[in-house]
C-alpha cells in the first residue's frame, strides 16, 4: 500500500450565530477550548504533516494560542464565504515547504507519499484517528472522499408549519467532515471554480465544489460522535463523551544506557554525585527515557528518538527532566495529561534503595502528579546480562494516561 501524507486545513472562522453571538470555538469543552479539541484530533494523526488554520480576521491577527501543537504551520484570516476560507488555507499550504519531499499529487510509488488535502470543521471536536485515515486513504486512491452518516430518522417536509411529504431517505447521508481531496483533483477543481460563472455560487463543503467541477466524491462511513457543535447543547453532549468512563490508556517503554566516563549519575530526575554517570547523546537518564516512552506509546504519539534524535537536531548533554516535559506538553497538545507511572530499573551498581523517595518526589514534580501516584522500584540483586554484570543501567515503564478534565 502507497504511503499517504495528508494537509490539513481546520475551518474555523465563522461567526456562531446560532450560538447568540458567542464564539462556540473558544467555548469551554471539559477544560480547553472546543477548537483546542479539533485542532489536538488532527495533529494526533500520523498521516497528518501540516495544518493551516483559518480564523477570523481579528483572532488571526492575536498573539499564537499556546496550546497549539507544532504542526500548525500557518495561521491565517478567513474570507467572506467558507470557500473562500477554505481556499486561503490551502495557499498557505502552498506556500510552505514540505518537509517530506516528493510529489505533492502522486499516485506513482516510486514518486514518493501521495499527499491529500484534509479540510475539517472547527467545531467538529470529537473526530477518530481512524476516521482520520478512512477519508485520507480514500481520497488518496479515489481522488476525492467525504465521510458520510445513513440518515435514520424520517424526514418530513413542512410547509407553513404544517407535516407536509415524507422524503425519501434511500441513499440519503449527512455529511461529516474532513474531506479528503488529493492535491492534483483539488488543484483541477479550483481551476475549473474560477472559470465557471457558477463558482461564484455559494458552496457549503468542499464536495458541493468538486460536484460543480465534475470531479466524482467518494463516501466512506461517518462516525455518529463525530458531531458539530451548532448550538449551547452539542457542548453538553461533546463534553459527555470526552469525559465518559475517565477515557483513560496505558503505554510501556524501556531504556537503557552503558556506564561511560565521569561521575554524577542522572537518574529518575535526581543527581547522585558519587556514583558513575551513564552514556548517551541526552544525559542518560534511563528512568526518565522509560517514562516519556511510556507517555508517548499510550498517546500514540511516536517514540522519544523519532521526536529528539541523537544528532545536532538535538542538542549533546540535553536534561532527560526537558525531555520529559516537552512530552508531557505534547500530550497535553492532543488532550492527554498523565495519571500515574510505575518504573523499575534494573541496576548492578550503584545500590539505590535511598534514594528511590527522591526519584518519586522528582518524577511526580516533571509530570505534575501527585507523588502518591509515581511508584519507582530499583532491581540490584540476581541480575543478569549487562545490568547485572554493572556495565548497564536498564529501565522499564508502565504510564496511564487520561483526558484533560475527564474524572479519573
């Protein structure tokens, strides 16, 4: 199967007005904003590789919100009709590098990732990864492709409040976003807008624009949860099935790093002088090596070496504890905070005992956990291999993770 790699433009510069004016994008969602949510859901894909988010002109022009993740390349202000803003997102996306090279429109696998365009609803909060992939894997084969939801309920048409026709639902879908388009089909499209008088007609999604250029949609299944807030009560339903049964994950992770030259041990975030320290590009805390790969496995957010490789892209001698938190800030990027990490490390040398009150002090501190809630164990007797021998330190982790704002 060809790779994909997917862009994304987030919409988000309407004016909610069936919320009475208020801006349902910053509205409190389980404690972040309901567009933190959508924004966090897109950048939590690994197919997704840059995101250009399009707001109002004057939120557009603040100050970058702190909780927006690294993946958000551009952030610019919408125009007077969605297409407009969908369309100033994409030359954002046009105008900035891409960072994996090849064809942007490729269908060639020798060519390179095939790259699709997403464009997903602001005040859509509660979109799947797998959805996610669904629409990008679709549009990547088929060159364009919405998720859509069967319609169960009957439909009526009303007349001056009166139950007027029943309508037929067969092969009715509501539709969902994102909507996946491959670069080439959305590039002919918007050609073929600008030609055609009827381009200038109103379009409510970007299917409604690739129908008027004559490009077949594709439909893959929607999600029902996959909901748009519209009005003050889609905030109770979304934030009920944010929180719904603490929606917690558990992640593993393991170290381990040889004994190299000099004294001062870094370990589970403390500093023991007398003992050797341990080799590495970082300072070699395998502790805490563990726990961010415990962190990033339960987020599903990658590794620790994909994200700080051991070369100059990161910097020698780097504190593990600076590591740790900017894992930390990427769970909390994509709606995850920690809940409680248990560590055992595996050592021949030096005796730990002491000193594992301190490491559970230093650990709960990095991840702002209450230091009932970190457990360290140190394995120093009938080791074998490496640790066992004392040419090794070796760590392993076991981490759960819950929603911001969820209850535990």
């Amino acid at each position: 199967m060809q790779a994909v790699v997917a862009d994304v433009v987030i919409v988000a510069a309407g004016r909610s007005e069936r919320m009475g004016g208020r801006d349902k994008l910053t509205a409190d969602l389980a404690g972040r904003p309901v567009l933190a949510w959508s924004v966090a859901a897109l950048a939590a894909s690994p197919l997704v590789e840059r995101i250009a988010l399009v707001r109002s002109a004057t939120v557009a022009a603040q100050p970058r919100e702190t909780w927006l993740p690294d993946k958000v390349i551009a952030i610019v202000a919408g125009g007077a009709r969605r297409q407009d803003s969908v369309v100033n997102g994409i030359r954002a996306l046009e105008a900035a590098p891409m960072p994996r090279g090849g064809s942007d429109a490729s269908t060639d696998p020798l060519a390179g990732p095939v790259r699709v365009v997403l464009i997903h609803d602001g005040a859509r909060p509660i979109v799947s990864a797998a959805l996610i992939e669904r629409v990008a894997r679709a549009a990547a084969e088929h060159g364009a492709a919405i998720p859509g939801l069967p319609i169960a309920e009957t439909m009526k048409r009303v007349d001056g409040g009166l139950v007027g026709e029943t309508i037929d639902r067969t092969g009715a879908v509501i539709a969902q976003t994102p909507q996946g388009i491959r670069w080439d089909v959305l590039r002919q499209a918007l050609a073929s807008a600008a030609r055609d008088a009827t381009g200038a007609a109103e379009l409510t999604d970007e299917a409604a624009l690739l129908q008027a250029a004559g490009v077949p949609v594709h439909v893959v299944a929607g999600e029902p949860g996959n909901r748009k807030i519209t009005v003050a009560e889609d905030l109770t339903l979304a934030a009920a099935a944010l929180t719904a049964g603490g929606a917690t994950r558990t992640g593993i992770g393991s170290d381990g790093h040889p004994f190299g030259p000099g004294a001062g041990l870094r370990l589970g975030g403390i500093k023991i002088p007398n003992a050797p320290r341990l080799h590495g590009h970082s300072d070699g805390d395998a502790a805490l090596h563990a726990i961010a790969g415990a962190l990033l496995g339960a987020a599903a957010l990658g590794d620790l070496g994909t994200l700080h490789p051991a070369d100059a892209r990161t910097p020698r001698g780097i504190a593990s504890a600076d590591l740790l938190r900017d894992v930390r800030a990427r769970l909390a990027d994509v709606g995850w905070q920690p809940r409680a990490v248990d560590v055992t490390i595996r050592a021949g040398r030096p005796r730990l005992g002491s000193h594992l009150p301190a490491m559970c002090e230093a650990i709960a501190a990095l991840l702002e956990l209450p230091v009932e809630k970190v457990s360290v164990k140190a394995a120093t007797g009938n080791l074998s291999g490496d640790a066992g021998a004392g040419r090794t330190i070796e760590a392993e982790a076991i981490a759960s993770i819950g929603r911001i704002g969820a209850d535990e």
